[in-house]
C-alpha cells in the first residue's frame, strides 16, 4: 500500500513513522520544513491524565505510554525526560511571600509562590518538540519513506470521483493508494477539495532563554499578575539542553498562507520577559535565543479531527488536536495507521474524533479566504 501523507509536523511524522512499521510505502509532503509550524515551537510538554474525563482520555494516556517506550527504543535522541510540574503565582503589583516549602525550585523569584504540584515524575514529562518529529521522520525514511517538499495544489481523483488517487504537488500528481491530510491549521485550504470541518488555527508566542544550570527540571504553570493588574498564564518548560521555554499570550490573527510567513506581534517578546522577571527575575535577564510564534489547528468542538473522510475512499483526516498535539501525536499515528492498512483501529477507538461529526466547510469559502 502505498500512502500520501500532506504535512511534515508531528502529526505527519508519527504517522509515517507507524506506517513504515507496517511495511507501508510513504510519502510526506511537505511545504516548508519538517516541524517548521508549531511542532517546531511549542513546549513539549507531555501528561498522562489531563485530559481524564474528556473523549482524549484514551489517545492520551496511549501516547503518554508511547512516548516513553520510543524514547527508549530510540535512546532519548530528543531530550526526553520525566519531570515534576507545580501551579505557581506571582504578582508585580503586591507581595505574596514565598511559599511552598521544599517542593519549591530554587530558582524561583522571593515573590513567586508555589500553590500545588499537578504532576509527578509518574504522570508528566517532555520532549524537546522538534527534535520528536525530525526523529520520527529520520526513523520513517530509514524504513524507506520519502520526503517531498513542494505545496499541495490539489487532489486527483479516480474516473468515477469515488476515491483519492494521489495529491498534487505543484505541477506533479503523487499517486497513492490513501491520502491523509495532517497540515495543522492548513488543513482547512483542503476543504476546497474534500469534505473537511472548519479548523482554526489559534496563535501562541513564545520565547526561549538560554538557562544556567541550577534549573531543575519543573514545569510550571504560572499565573501572573502585571503591574496594571492585568492577569496572564504564562507556561514555563526547562529543557535538558540548557534552554527554557516559556510560552503564552493567545492572539486571533489571520493565519498567513505560508508558514514561513508566520511572525511575533509586535510587544509579544517583551510581555513575555515581563512576565519572566515577575516569577523568576534572574531568568529574565538571560540571552533570549529565540522569540517565535506558531499557529496550532482546533476544530469547532476541540477535539481533533481523526479518521477517514466520509464519501470518498482513500481520504484521511488527522488535524485540530490543539495544545496536546504533541502529546497525542504517537498514539494518533498507530491508530490511524492500522485505520488504513488494517480497516480498523485495534490501539484506540478513534470515534469521537470522526470528522463526520460536525458539518463541512463550504469550499467556496475557502476560496474566500
């Protein structure tokens, strides 16, 4: 079988990965870059059960398992590592104190209070998110997947318009036997061929320090109060490279044609260095390597979108997952490749993420867009 995946992200990358594992003959289009979207900029960050009483709860706690176990096949080649994660509050307007006791990271500022520890070393953990995917693709190609890169322009289907033929890649058709679409926030320009849901892309921004070595290993989620009272949430995630990731400030910006074309709103870096010298001040003053912002898919309910697409054979969707993108992504490729070598899902039960479930977009307002 021979399968056309439209999207190089992490979604992309697992996907071929578990297909070349079925002995699958893949190709992954893609336009820019392997993980050059949000499964190159976002945190990593991985939870067993956060997602516990809600329809992801299996995919979830699957890939949370999946993590682990391709972090050990493949000898942690992508920062992974189990960590502690604490709910943190600080404010630039009042004194709170310091509190928290021993569960508290030194490296956190005298004002920087630690309210409750959300995940143990058992229950959450991190990659480094680009790393994950340019590995998961490397593996894929090492089984004989092949990587294009060119814009999909199309699809091509059969005589009698049943059934995907293959995807076109600017002026060239690439026949496969399955296509699945699995371009992020992108996802929606295949709408004007297929019947897709609407999917948004919701903008984040973040910015990445280079770390001194006494900061331990401790997700934070934080909320911080600015000197004008105004509140924000920001995310803090140290990496095992010597880097710390913080991410926040959600923004409803048009999402531009290209993810190359993709840039930081204007006072976003120094919002979030704001934030930064609230909670953890010495942090703040060190070199900034990266300030970047990314678009990740949701569809109208929040869930993803995983499956085949109704009333034509060979099409396949998997977008929209959000912020647990990175997380659900193992599992999301191992069910999703047994959907289509297979016939069926053995590994997760993919049908609250059927795309049937809420109504196409009109292509002709794709077109408008």
């Amino acid at each position: 079988m021979r399968v056309v995946i439209c999207g190089g992200g992490v979604i992309g990358a697992s996907l071929a990965y578990f297909l070349s594992l079925k002995q699958a003959e893949v190709v992954v289009v893609e336009r820019s870059g392997v993980a050059c979207a949000a499964s190159g900029k976002s945190g990593g960050f991985l939870a067993l059960d956060w997602c516990d009483g809600t329809p992801l709860a299996p995919l979830a706690r699957r890939s949370f398992q999946l993590h682990a176990e391709l972090a050990a096949e493949h000898e942690g080649k992508w920062g992974y590592r189990r960590l502690e994660t604490l709910s943190v509050s600080a404010s630039a307007r009042r004194s709170r104190g310091a509190a928290g006791g021993s569960a508290r990271p030194g490296w956190l500022g005298p004002e920087a209070r630690v309210h409750q520890r959300l995940g143990t070393r058992e229950t959450t953990a991190q990659v480094s998110l680009a790393d994950f995917t340019r590995g998961m693709m490397d593996a894929a190609i090492a089984r004989g997947a092949e990587l294009r890169i060119g814009a999909v322009t199309g699809l091509a289907r059969s005589a009698d318009q049943r059934r995907l033929i293959g995807a076109q890649v600017d002026a060239e058709v690439i026949e496969g036997d399955a296509v699945v679409i699995a371009m992020g926030p992108w996802s929606v320009l295949a709408a004007q061929w297929l019947p897709l849901p609407m999917i948004y892309g919701l903008k984040g921004h973040s910015v990445v320090f280079r770390s001194s070595p006494g900061i331990t290993p401790h997700a934070l989620f934080v909320e911080c109060e600015a000197g004008d009272g105004t509140v924000d949430s920001p995310e803090v995630f140290p990496r095992p490279d010597g880097t710390t990731y913080i991410c926040g400030l959600s923004s409803e910006e048009p999402l531009p044609l290209d993810p190359a074309a993709v840039g930081t709103d204007p006072d976003a870096t120094a919002r979030l260095k704001a934030m930064t010298r609230t909670f953890a001040p010495a942090l703040a003053e060190a070199e900034i390597l990266a300030a970047q912002a990314c678009y990740r898919p949701v569809a109208r309910d929040g869930l993803p979108l995983i499956g085949r697409i109704g009333g034509l054979e060979g099409a396949y969707v998997a977008t929209g997952h959000s912020v647990w993108g990175m997380l659900n992504a193992p599992a999301t490729g191992e069910a999703l490749a047994e959907l289509i070598v297979e016939g069926a899902c053995r590994s997760v039960d993919l049908a609250p993420f059927d795309p049937a479930r809420l109504p196409p977009l009109p292509a002709a307002a794709v077109s408008a867009r």
